[in-house]
C-alpha cells in the first residue's frame, strides 16, 4: 500500500466474530432449528461450525452467511474437534461438552496450543468436570460428569471464561453464580435470555439456573465492530477521509475503542438504528481528525481488547503522550501483540515503549514504508496494513491472508473505499 488516497464511501464490515461462534454453538444447543443470516464466514468460524458439525449437528448453508441450524442432536464425535486458530470457540465449546453424555477431545492449531486454558479448565472442574490437559493446554480431554452449580469469582473480566461458565451452567444442577471483577463482553447472556434461558444480572453478578431446553433462533448477526475499527482509524488518519459504515454492532461492551477514539477527539457520528437479537446496531461515520494523546486503562482496556493493535497505529499519530495500562491480556493472544506491533512498527521507524501491562508512545511520529510480516494474527496483519497508508513510500505486509480470520475481503474493502492497496505475491 501507498499514502495519498483519501477514504471515502459507504460500506459494511463482515458479520460480528463473537455472535457467529456463538450462533452456531448454541444453534446446536437448543431444540428446534435456528436461522442465523449475516453469519461470517471466517477462519475462527469456519473451525467452530466445523466442530459443531462434527459433533453430529445437521447444518444447512444456504449461502456463504446463511445457516440453517438443526439443535438437540450433538453426539460423540469420532476424532479430535479440530478448533484451529479459534480461541473463542474451543474455551465456549468446553463449557457447552463438560455437561455432554459422551467424551470430546478439543484441539487445535500449534498457536492454539499456545494460548492458556487454566482460566476455564478451573472453574469447570470445580463445577464437577472431568477436564484432562497438559500444561493446561490444548488438546483438552472432556469426559462425561455431572455438572453442579457454584459461585465463582472470576480473576479477570473475561467474555471467554464467563461464557464457558454459563454454557455449563445450563447443564448444573443448582444455581450457578459468576462474580465479575469489571464488565465483559455480555453476547452469551444476551442470546441466551432471547433464547429462555434462566439468567438472572444483579449487577457484577449472574446467575444461571438451568430450565430445560432452550429455544431456536432466527437473527441477523450484525457487523463487527473490531473489523469496523480497521476502517475507523485509517478514515481518522489518511488526509480528506470521509466514511460511513452501516449496520455495525453498538453494544456497548464492545465500543470502548469508539469512546477512547473519540476522547482523542475523533471526528466519528455514531447513530443506533436498532437492535437485533438483543444487540443494539447502528451506523458509524468517520473523518480525518487531528487526534491528541490520552491515558488507557481500567474497565475501558476489556471494552476495546481487540482493538489495541490498530488503537497502537493511531497513537503513534496523536499529539502527545499516549499511555495504555491495564492490559497484560494482549500478551496471550494469537500473539504477543504489545510485543509483536512495537516490533514491526519499529521497522517502520516508530519508537515505542513496551510496558508489561501496556505500552507508551509520543506522537505524532512520522513512518516510513517497510516490509513488515502479519505473524499469522489477523488484527496484527489489518493493523500495519493502516499504518502503511500513513507512512511515506510503498509498505508491503507479509501475510495478510490470516486477515480472513476475522475479516474476508480486507484488502478488497480498503480498495473500494479508495485507499491505495494491491494483493498480491505468495505471502
């Protein structure tokens, strides 16, 4: 890619990440058939729908984003789930098959192996689990228990270990409790209160009673705003840019990147137009802004978790101090990504000062083009590819397929909102 083009136009972003995982596992949960529209067809979901299929669930694909899902039929599974990249999947997808009749065995790729999984296998195991791991790692050998609602404190706000909770709190005798230190993503108790379940929030605390079976869905997932975040920094960065993205979810859980952009004194216009499935949605308009340092940490690091390597991207462009604490989590994601952006953007002449919770930059800096690599992480790979429509000369990023994890038809989006990007070569 090249600087010089501004950005401008309406477009959409890809079906949101967390509702698609969700969509297919508790689809199969339930007893009737769901409909999900809007689905993303991504590498983490793709692993995760394959999962589910292959824990016997009958799933009709209408088109790319169309499912048709088939609940109340899972049964043991003749090999290994192969989870591949798909963190969100196999730690939701261990909580739903600690309260199954049959053995499972949850695996993925070598980086998935990588990623902790003592946050979950824990609090299942003091719900009754017969939870197997080396090093607690993946693979993951489940067997058949049964399954007793506890209280739980969980150690950090997570959506992950709070979701596999709750998912095997459907199947517990008794109430199961969770007390959350700060707020998490909160799209497992939305979709299950739409779908009947028994769950119950006073506050940092939830509880779930189980009740039977759960209802079937019919939702329109809507777009996902970590992908929106991509387009919504390089609009506020690139020079005369002007963009409008519609039907992106607003929940907000999950805006806390729109709320630090804007505190930096981003020009964005943020409308709710609806809710789907219990999500409020809406449209995001964004512009070139004169962006200013700011402090990060506390509740707001868990709200924009996904969003602190494109976040990275714009700091280095404010004026000022930029500060981010609090935010530890970034260092066991598909990768390092305090260490592995600080790296790759210092190849772009960026001075950046890596904190072990955070990281601390002064802008604005000016970059020069470089030949960077995606480390096989999606947000990694979208968020140099920003960096390089703001740094002088031609950047070329290595490895920006993985950017289908989460975002297919990345490069293709930034084209036709009029940046400056070719695809191509082998990388």
């Amino acid at each position: 890619m090249r600087p010089g083009n501004p950005l401008r136009g309406t477009s959409s972003v890809p079906g949101d990440k967390s509702l698609s995982h969700r969509a297919v596992l508790m689809g199969a949960m339930a007893d009737g058939v769901s409909h999900v529209r809007g689905w993303l067809a991504a590498g983490d979901t793709e692993a995760t729908l394959a999962s589910v299929q292959a824990l016997g669930v009958f799933v009709e694909r209408h088109d790319e984003h169309t499912l048709t899902v088939h609940g109340g039929t899972m049964r043991q599974p003749t090999a290994p789930l192969n989870f591949v990249n798909a963190g969100t999947g196999i730690r939701l997808a261990a909580g739903v098959l600690a309260g199954q009749p049959f053995p499972s065995v949850l695996d993925g790729s070598e980086q998935l192996r990588r990623r902790p999984m003592r946050r979950i296998i824990e609090p299942l195991r003091l719900m009754g689990a017969d939870i197997e791991a080396v090093n607690d790692r993946a693979p993951l050998t489940i067997r058949p228990s049964k399954l007793r609602g506890v209280r739980y404190e969980l150690p950090m706000a997570s959506a992950q270990v709070k979701s596999a909770i709750l998912l095997a709190g459907l199947y517990a005798e008794g109430v199961t409790e969770i007390v959350e230190p700060g707020p998490a993503r909160d799209h497992t108790e939305r979709m299950l209160v739409s779908m009947g379940a028994d769950i119950q929030t006073e506050g940092n605390v939830i509880r779930v009673t189980a009740n039977g079976q759960l209802r079937p869905m019919d939702m329109t997932v809507p777009g996902d705003i970590s992908s929106a975040a991509f387009l919504i920094v390089a609009a506020c960065l690139v020079p005369d840019s002007d963009i409008t993205l519609t039907n992106v979810n607003l929940n907000p859980t999950r805006t806390g990147i729109l709320d630090v952009l804007q505190a930096m004194g981003a020009r964005l216009e943020i409308h709710e137009t609806g809710l789907e499935a219990g999500e409020p949605v809406g449209t995001i308009r964004a512009q070139t802004s004169a962006l200013r340092g700011v402090e990060v940490g506390g509740d707001v690091v868990v709200r924009m978790i996904d969003e602190f390597p494109v976040f990275m991207v714009a700091a280095l462009h404010a004026e000022g101090e930029t500060l981010v604490r609090d935010a530890k989590e970034l260092r066991v994601k598909e990768t390092d990504r305090i260490a592995v952006m600080a790296g790759e953007l210092r190849k772009m002449g960026a001075v950046v000062e890596e904190r072990e919770d955070g990281f601390r930059v002064v802008g604005p800096q000016r970059l020069h083009s470089a030949e960077v690599q995606g480390h096989d992480d999606h947000r990694i790979a979208m968020s140099m590819t920003v960096a390089g429509l703001v740094a002088q000369g031609e950047t070329i990023v290595h490895e920006i397929r993985c950017a289908g994890d989460s975002f297919p038809g990345f490069p293709q989006t930034m084209m036709q909102l009029g940046a400056n990007v070719a695809e191509g070569g082998a990388s």
